[in-house]
C-alpha cells in the first residue's frame, strides 16, 4: 500500500474510489494507521513466534485467550494457558511482522501448511498493509521474505465442502498437516488452521449443510438485532472446539516434542465497539494470544490420503475467498 492521499480524502465524504469502502471509520484508520505502519513495519510491537522455543506451531486464526481457557478443560492436551503479545492484530499484518528477513535462517528449515488466504497474497504477490483502505501518507518498511524462501509453503484453498462453505474444515488441514509431517524433515513446522475464525462452521461441517447467515457473518447479525453477542460467542467457541477435536487427533499422528498452540491475532467481540480484528488495533483482545505448550506422538492412527497438486495457485479463487471474508 503507497500513500494515497486523494483517496483517503474520498473516503470521508462517501465517494471513495471503487476499490475501497467509503466512511468515516476507514478515513480515521487510514489516518490512524499510515504512521502506524511505518513505525512498526521497522519496530513491530510484540513477541515474534521464532524467538520461542517449539518443534511444530499451531495457529488459530482469531483466537482470544479466555475463549482457549474456557474450553481447555474439556482437551487433556491443553494444560496452562499461558498469553504472548502477537505483532499483528490481523493475519495480514501477522504475516509481514512475523516472517521477516531477520529470521531467514529459520524460516528456510520450516514448512508452513495455511489456509488463510492471505498466505500467497503476502508471499507470492507481495501485498502489504493496509489492503482495505487507503491511507494519507505512508513510509512503511517491509522486510517480508518470499514464498521461495520457506523450506515448504502448502497453501490449501479447495476442500471437499466447497459447496457449504468457503473456508477451510479442520479436518482436512490435519490430514495434509500428518502427511507433509511424515514425508518431510524440516526443523520448524507451523500449522495454520482457519477456526476459530468465521464463518462458525461448527454445527454446519457435521451435517455437511451450508452455513446460515448467522454463522456466515455473525458480526452483522448482531448490529441488525438478528442475534445477540452472546449466541455468538457460543458458536465462536464451537468453531474453536471443532479445530480441537481435529488437532487431538493430530498430536497422535506426529512426532514433536514441543508443539506450541497458539493464535497469529484474537478477536473483538464489541469491545472499542467493533467486532472482528481490525489490522492496526492494539487491543489486548486482539494483541494478547494463547500460547499452550504439549507434545506429539506418531501412534499411526491416522493414514490419510492427500493430494498436494490439486492445490494449485488460483489467484482467482483465493481473491475470492479474501473478498467473502472481508479482508479486502
């Protein structure tokens, strides 16, 4: 993103150039977060994930640290629910403040299996933030590695409940997460599923049904009076349980000593009055993540059958699910 201060202006008065929304909230974020991105694209705020200690990561897209403590008692491998700082408060922002050229070393021995289609947007196009909304004036300073750089970037967009939902189901991150773990040997391998993130698939991946629009796009069922934000945060957390339930059965599939869980940003539930996870907020619910630490076994439970190549790179596709979910 480059300064653009005609279209920030447009912003303002509802006539915004077509590529962007138009209102008074992204005149202020676009304000708001030139300055904030220059700085912190040079000094990112928060803990960065390859400064710790682990074997295997694993991301949950949006996940708040009190929604990982109310469930943990239900999950023997989740014990004490400890918190870093995240350096993002979007999984856009994350990407670019966490694989950095000051950690290329490590980041050419690890596999990354995502589903966030920001993954090729940031590593194979080069986007940078913010993507959403212009900005007045900006001199960001992104030093964001390539796709090439990864020892293994598997980028998974089609999955078999394309016709009930866009995103991606926990189950088939897990099967191609214990096939690349058993077929490659990289030291660092990081597992980035999309719940608890929306849409809340949780009752809909089960009955193999579409998702309802409550659970397509909860945050605006709430503004129009469809639900409460309490019905919400119930599906918020089955979402999060059907990511558990899957990466039990993960941690019995491959071998790691140290396996942290963790989130790449939280989620607002009303607070600032907003919802979702704004990039540029530091707020402690959507800057503050989980951090859990367990192990893995490789008991051969799981023989899954996966086919890598037909993950090929549409940019289309994956323009198209980045649009659904609002990211630009």
């Amino acid at each position: 993103m480059k300064s653009q201060p005609g279209a920030w202006l447009r912003t303002v008065t509802g006539h915004s150039d077509p590529e962007y929304d138009s209102g008074i909230l992204n005149f202020i974020r676009g304000a708001h977060n030139g300055l904030f991105f220059t700085l912190t694209s040079r000094f990112p705020l928060g803990t960065n994930v390859f400064s710790l200690e682990w074997d295997v990561l694993i991301i949950l897209d949006a996940c708040r640290v009190d929604a990982l403590r109310a469930v943990a008692p239900e999950y023997a491998f989740l014990d004490e629910i400890g918190s870093i700082w995240s350096v993002g408060s979007s999984s856009h922002e994350w990407m670019c403040k966490t694989f950095t050229k000051k950690y290329l070393e490590e980041i050419e021995e690890t596999l990354y299996i995502s589903t966030n289609p920001n993954t090729p947007a940031t590593f194979r196009d080069g986007e940078r933030p913010p993507r959403k909304y212009p900005v007045p004036i900006m001199a960001a300073e992104w030093n964001v590695v390539d796709e090439d750089n990864f020892g293994r970037i598997i980028q998974i967009h089609r999955h078999p409940y394309k016709e009930y939902f866009e995103t991606i189901d926990p189950e088939t991150v897990t099967d191609y997460a214990i096939h690349a773990c058993r077929q490659t040997n990289f030291n660092r391998k990081i597992i980035h599923y999309f719940q608890p993130h929306r849409p809340y698939i949780g009752a809909a991946y089960p009955e193999k049904r579409p998702v309802s629009p409550i659970e397509d796009q909860p945050w605006d069922s709430i503004r129009s009076g469809d639900t409460t934000k309490s019905e919400i945060w119930e599906l918020y957390l089955d979402n999060l349980r059907l990511a558990l339930d899957s990466i039990e059965q993960l941690l019995e599939n491959v071998d790691a000593k140290k396996v942290a869980i963790t989130a790449d940003h939280g989620e607002l539930f009303g607070e600032l009055s907003q919802y979702g996870h704004p990039e540029g907020v530091v707020h402690p619910k959507l800057k503050r993540v989980p951090w859990a630490v367990t192990s893995g076994t490789d008991k051969r439970k799981s023989e899954p059958e996966v086919d890598i190549a037909v993950q090929d790179k549409s940019k289309i596709e994956v323009e198209d699910q980045l649009k659904h979910l609002g990211y630009i």
